[in-house]
C-alpha cells in the first residue's frame, strides 16, 4: 500500500474510532457535541500536520488526475468497479437504464 493510500485508511480509520468513541460517554450517556474532543488531542503528531485550523483532515488526491497517464487511468477504473461498484449497483443500474455486468466490464477507451 502507498504512503497516501496508507495515511488516508489510517486517517478513516482514526475518524471512524473517534466517532464511536464520541458517540456516548464511558458511562453510555450521550456526549453533547460541545463536549466532543478535539481532533488533533486523538491523533498522532505525525496526523495532526494534516488537521486545519478546525480539527478536520485536509486531503488531498494522491494523483492530480491531468498528470495520470492513460493506462494508469484504466487501472484505476478497473480496480474501482472491482472493489467498489457492487456498493453503488442500484444507483449505477438507475443511471445506466438497465443492469450491468460488473464482471464483463473492459476498458473501451
């Protein structure tokens, strides 16, 4: 896994258990949302240089899509409809007027 690829499941990660964690107290009350923590008390130094003056993460794309070649492109698209598109099918589906064959899906240029 790439360095961006990295921060960016360990950024999800953190959000994620902080999230759950903000959800209610250590007792199962509910936290109000003033009494939430503060982002960069819960991450590592390392992930506080990329908290902005509000505690959210500024991320950036790991790939400036003007600069992606081509192939690099189809890669892409084929790793998103493996990984991802069985999430989105009924939106996709909807927008395409009919099914789609996820498995039969090629590169067409």
């Amino acid at each position: 896994m790439g360095g961006a690829t990295a921060f960016s499941c360990r950024a999800l990660c953190l959000t994620l258990a902080a999230l759950l964690t903000a959800c209610g107290g250590m007792d199962g009350t509910a936290m109000s949302p003033g009494s939430l923590p503060r982002m960069s008390s819960i991450v590592t130094p390392e992930a506080q240089r990329f908290l902005d003056a509000d505690g959210r993460f500024l991320v950036q794309p790991a790939v400036d899509p003007a600069d992606m070649s081509a192939s690099a492109a189809e890669d892409l698209a084929l790793a998103w409809v493996r990984d991802y598109a069985r999430f989105n099918r009924s939106s996709l589906e909807r927008s395409h007027g009919g099914p789609i064959d996820f498995v039969a899906l090629r590169p067409c240029g």
